[in-house]
C-alpha cells in the first residue's frame, strides 16, 4: 500500500500540471470557471466530475482548492454538484 501513495501523488501532479482533472482525466481548459473573489489573477475550475481546482493565470497552473476556499462560496447555480444537475435533466425529460 505504501508503494501506490508516492506513485499517486507524482501521477496526479502530473496530471494538473498538464490540465486534466485527476479524478476523470477530463482536460480542464473546457471545463466551467467561476472568479475567484478578491483576487483577479485566480480563477475556481469547476470539473464535471465535482472536483474543484484553481488556475492561476499569471504562472498558467492549476492546484486543488482548498476546502476553506470552497465552503463559503455558493456557485450559484454553477456545476458544484453534477449529480444532481443530471437528476434535474432526467425528470424534465420524463414531464415532456
């Protein structure tokens, strides 16, 4: 077990420092973006899958947000849960 933590990590910052999500492998340059507040060079990458990263436009990189980031910051309406939105779709779908 030991072995696959050091790998893990080396493979998802491999992964963010190319622009794929770690979780779904899914390119980040298309996915939903939300600014961050209070700071014009940071913006909040919303994946499909839920996970949310931050870019940094200056440096051109992307880091995992930090839960205390997160929890204050209501997206509105943005893609902050995925099942959901899907459920959502679904039930339209079923009235029609």
């Amino acid at each position: 077990m030991r072995f696959w933590r050091p790998l893990r990590k080396r493979v998802q910052k491999e992964l963010m420092k190319r622009g794929f999500c770690v979780g779904c492998t899914r390119s980040l340059s298309t996915a939903e973006r939300v600014p961050y507040p209070g700071e014009e060079n940071w913006e909040f990458v919303l994946c499909r899958c839920g996970r949310i990263f931050v870019y940094d436009k200056l440096i051109n990189s992307y880091r995992r947000a930090e839960f205390k980031e997160v929890k204050d910051i209501n997206f509105a309406g943005q893609l902050s849960d995925p099942a959901s939105a899907k459920r959502k779709k679904k039930k339209e779908k079923e009235k029609k």
